[in-house]
C-alpha cells in the first residue's frame, strides 16, 4: 500500500532515512545550551495521509522544541480570529530573503511576513488575550487541536530563551515604535513567542499539523475542524513563499512543497489535498534548516513527484 496511490510508504520512509543519514553537513543550534545537547545523531520521519493513514522511519517518536514551525500554525490562528485584512495591517506577505532574526520592516513598518521572528512576534501579539499566559493558553490550544493532542511545553528552553532573547525583545519594540504590535507591552508578546518555540513535538505531532492544513483544515484523525478551508489555503500559500527562511527560494525550486523549518532540526512539509510530512535532525544548514532534512525531503519530492508544479 502506499499513501493515496503515491509511491511512499515505510518501505520508502526507510531508505530515505538511510541515505540522508550519510549527510554530514550542519551543526546543531548553540545559541542556548539546552538545543547545543540536542543528539546530532537523531533522525526520523513521518507521513501522515488525509485518510489518516501514518507511516514512519526512524527516530519519529523522538521530542524535541517545534521553534519556528510554531509560527504557521499560530498564523492561522490570527488570521481565523482577526481576517486576513486585518492581520495584513500587522504584518506583510512578501519573503524577505533575509535571515530568520533579521530587523526587516517594510515602508509602513510592518514586518515582511509571519514566518521570520519580527513577524512571528506581532502574529504572537495579535491573538485576542487578557495577557500573556491567557496569550499562550490559546496558542498551546491551536497547535494541540493542530497536532491531535495536548502538546506539553519545554521549560528548560522556554526560560532560556527567555533569558536570552535581547534580540526578540528588541525587534518587538520596533514594532511597537512601528505601531504594528497588538499590545503596548513588549512582554505581553514576547513571553507567549518563547513558549511557543519551546512546545514539545515529535514528527508524527508535525505530519498530522502539516495534514490538518493538507486537508482544508480538519485533522485526519480527531475530525475536527481547526481553522477554516481559506485559512487553511492562506498559511500553506506563506509557507510555500517564506517558510524556510532565505533559502526559500531554492527550496520551492527544488522540493516545490509548501513548509516550515525550526532550529530544533524540525521540518514540516504539506502535500496539498493528500498528506502532510514531519522531519527531524538536529544538525542546521547555515540557513538553519535541518541539512539532513533537506536532503531527505529532497529525495522524496523527487522520487514521489510531489512538487507542486509537477503537471501530474
Ligand atoms: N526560538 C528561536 C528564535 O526566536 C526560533 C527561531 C527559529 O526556529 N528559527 O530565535
């Protein structure tokens, strides 16, 4: 059997995972200890059809901080709460060809998409809420209701990033002089951004997330409907212009899915209207995309024709 007729199964999953595994390339984050001790050696994948249907290879149960690929789904959230309208008042829809921690604001002082840190801060800013812990209550809610589970948060991380945040804080206060933050109190976006990165998934957690978009919203397996079929349609429209920071580019060229990356070494990838996939290998590319992860993705949009210009 495969994944709706396409030739991916745990056959494939498998020698995908031993072929990557010979990329070398990447070091692991170190801009807090608890991501330096991150097993370089770690890797693993998962597939995870509309019809829910899941297949896996490797270390695909393995935990680890979901980072930036907390942004998307947060995204929808803003956008399902406040219309896209709204939202683009806040923050732009171009990529920015810069990476992910750059100050990048455009003329009207709005950061240049959701999927870089300045744009992630203000979509975290944007969610309806009393103040920050309620603020990150409903951010765990959306990306549990995403994942089909109740997603736990790593407080090791969260309060190192916390402590070590300068340049978070800082870009958040531009966008507050900018006049595009949702609150008048840098923290009140900042401290739910840091938890955000710090929520614990695996990369079975991240294929039913990228399904759930794959499938206009619903997931595969809990049936219910997270964020609305549009929504839907407009994150995966930003992961597929922005999601991997300034190699963006080169990764629709390449691998012509829409996706998101984390510098927890987590790669989400969606199949529109058929599957999503969750990838996990610590060592980073200088981008900070997952070097083993890339590759492995790459062989699989290859081998499955899963590129979104593919005429088949
Ligand atoms: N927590 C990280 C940061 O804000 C997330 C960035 C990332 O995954 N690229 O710097």
């Amino acid at each position: 059997t495969a994944l709706l007729g396409r030739p991916v199964d745990e056959a494939l999953a498998d020698a995908l995972v031993d072929v990557a595994a010979r990329v070398a390339d990447g070091a692991v984050a170190d801009y807090i200890p608890e991501l330096a001790g991150a097993d370089p050696g770690a890797f693993g994948i998962s597939m995870a059809s509309v019809l829910g249907r899941v297949y896996g290879a490797g270390d695909r149960d393995a935990l680890f901080t979901i980072q930036s690929i907390s942004k998307p789904f947060v995204y929808a959230l803003a956008l399902a709460e406040l219309g896209p309208e709204e939202v683009l008042r806040h923050v732009g829809l171009e990529p920015s060809g810069e990476p992910f921690n750059a100050i990048s604001l455009d003329e009207d002082g709005r950061p240049a998409n959701p999927l870089i840190n300045a744009g992630a801060i203000v979509t975290t800013s944007l969610i309806p809420a009393a103040g920050a812990d309620e603020r990150f209550a409903r951010l765990r809610d959306t990306l549990s209701r995403f994942a089909g589970r109740e997603l736990d948060l790593d407080e090791a991380v969260y309060r190192s990033e916390a402590q070590t945040g300068h340049r978070n804080r800082a870009l958040a206060g531009l966008t507050l002089a900018a006049g595009v933050l949702g609150t008048d109190d840098v923290d009140d976006a900042t401290d739910p951004y840091f938890r955000q990165c710090a929520l614990l998934v695996s990369t079975t957690d991240l294929a039913l997330m990228g399904t759930t978009l794959a499938n206009g919203g619903v997931h595969p397996l809990t049936r219910e409907q997270v964020v609305d079929e549009i929504v839907a349609r407009d994150t995966l429209s930003l992961m597929a212009t922005c999601g991997m920071y300034d190699r963006s580019g080169a990764w629709i060229f390449r691998v012509g899915m829409p996706a998101k990356s984390g510098v927890g070494g987590g790669i989400v990838a969606v199949k529109p209207g058929e599957f999503g996939v969750g990838v996990f290998s610590p060592p980073l590319d200088p981008a900070g995309n997952s070097s083993r992860g890339v590759a492995l993705l790459e062989m699989l949009s290859a081998r499955s024709g899963l590129h979104m210009f593919d005429h088949t």
